[in-house]
C-alpha cells in the first residue's frame, strides 16, 4: 500500500482548485443556454439537447486529443526546458486546427444523420441551425484548448479559470441577443445559442492569447521558435499519446450525449426534460473530472 503523502495532495487540491471552477463555469454555459432556451418553448430546449448530442462529442473528443499536450508540456517544464515547450504548443496548434478544419467538413453533413432521426420537422430544422452556427466554434475552441493545455502543463491552472469567467460574461448577453432577437437581430431560438456558443469559444481564445502575451508564468516561452513549419514527429507523438484520451472521453460522452437522440422519438418535452436533467448530472461530474486533471 502506497503511503499517503500529504505535499501530495495538497499540491493536486491546490492544483484542481482553478481546474474545478473553470470547468463549472463551462458547464454552467451550458446550463445557461438550456434555461434561456426553455423560456421560449421546450421545444427549442429540445433543439440544444439533440444538438448537443452530436456536437459534444465531437468537441470533447477534440480536446481529448490535445490533452495529451499537458503531460508532454508539463514534462519539459519540469526540466527547465523552454524550448520544446514552445515548439509542442506550436505543433499542438497545427494539429488542432487541421482537426478543427476536419471536424467542420463532417459537421456541416450532420443533416443526413438527422433524416435517420423520427423527430419533428420544426426540431430538425432548430437543430441542423444550431449545428451550423457551432461549428464555427471549433476554430477557435482548438486554439483555445491548446492555449490552456499550456498553462496547466506549466502549473499555471488558473488561467483556464479566469477566462472561463470571460465566457461566462461573454455568453449570457450574446444568448440574450440572438436567442430572443434583441438589437435588430433575427430571434433564433434555441438555435441562436449556437451563434452564442461560438462567440464565447472566439472570446475565450482571444482572452487566453492576451493573457499569455502578459502572464509572467509564459515569459520564459515568448519567442519564436526555431522551427515554424510543422514537425511531423512532434505531431505524430502528441496524436500517439492523445488518441487513447480522446477514445475513452469520446465513448463516456457519448454514452450520456447519445440520448437525447435515442428519445427524440417521445417529442421535445420529453427531451426537454431529460436536458433538464442531464444539465444537473454534468455539474456535478465536473468535481471528479477536474481532480484527474489535476493529477495529470
């Protein structure tokens, strides 16, 4: 039996503590978009929650996939180097944009999935916009998300809870506008929580950007790297590492994500109400999520 360390644990709550709340703050997001959906009908919460199926997996398998970034950062940074951590966080960047870019040739075919679904024309129609608005967001959400592996690989957890109080503050007032028709905008519904979600995606990259150009904990790695083209083997070793990830979130998610689409069948207020639910079940996941990630 392995002895209990108290440095140890101390160093992982210290660690998961920002880890905790920032991913509390993205999950309440979308926690925010279901309750301001729901005020106009259940059916277009219904619309979120059938999107959602499709686009989360696809979204945290991407992040999966990069994950593999902190573990290969957080090495280097423990040996003082500098130099291969600024050269993986570039390599990271092409990989996550060469998979945003795949991601949203596949999302913008997510209508013939649709045709397979018994569901009503209006919740297809809420849907397939929805879908359409969000995959924009995969740009910015590769940057962002390699953006942060590199703050966590460096010890550095707090910026990812920061910016996730820009995305916060970025979401409720972009839902507003674009949800009900505000300020000569189309009302979307709930399909406008995707133009929403793709701006806070946007505003959180930039947010992490600034924050990098200005944080001293990323002072050591602002320069330019020797090698801008892309390496290949630096590329191959993080997809070697990440793909294991991004298999074992991409198959929990969909366990969970995947039902929505299972019961579109009963109508939207059943599916609303499962959204309900599910919006509760993830909250909570979070805490115990967070903790590995802080162990990693």
């Amino acid at each position: 039996m392995l002895p209990f360390s108290r440095f140890e644990a101390r160093t992982i709550f210290k660690l998961s503590g920002p880890i905790v709340l920032a991913q509390l703050t993205q999950t309440l997001m979308y926690f925010v978009d279901t309750v301001m959906a729901g005020r106009v009908s259940a059916l277009d919460m219904a619309a979120i929650a059938v999107a959602s199926g499709l686009w989360l997996p696809v979204m945290l398998t991407l992040q999966g996939l990069l994950l593999a970034l902190t573990p290969i950062i957080a090495q280097y940074f423990g040996s003082k180097k500098t130099e291969p951590v600024t050269h993986y966080t570039l390599q990271g960047l092409y990989l996550g944009l060469a998979l945003a870019a795949s991601l949203f040739v596949v999302m913008q075919f997510a209508d013939h999935l649709l045709d397979l679904l018994n569901m009503e024309a209006e919740l297809r129609e809420k849907t397939s916009l929805y879908l359409t608005f969000v995959s924009y967001g995969l740009f910015p959400a590769a940057g962002y998300m390699v953006m942060r592996n590199l703050f966590e690989g460096i010890g550095n957890t707090k910026a990812s809870m920061w910016i996730s109080f820009v995305g916060i503050l970025v979401n409720i007032p972009a839902n507003y506008v674009f949800i009900y028709g505000k300020l000569g905008m189309p009302a979307y519904g709930g399909a406008g929580c995707g133009i929403a979600t793709s701006l806070v995606l946007l505003a959180m990259f930039l947010a992490m950007l600034v924050y990098g150009w200005f944080s001293r904990s990323t002072a050591p790695y602002r320069f330019w790297p020797a090698r801008l083209t892309p390496d290949f083997k630096a590329i191959w070793q993080v997809i070697r590492i990440g793909t294991p990830i991004a298999l074992s979130i991409f198959f929990e998610v969909t366990l969970f994500a995947c039902i929505p689409l299972m019961i579109v069948h009963l109508g939207p207020v059943v599916v609303a109400g499962h959204q309900v639910a599910h919006n509760y079940s993830a909250i909570v996941f979070m805490i115990p999520l967070s903790l590995g990630m802080a162990a990693t």
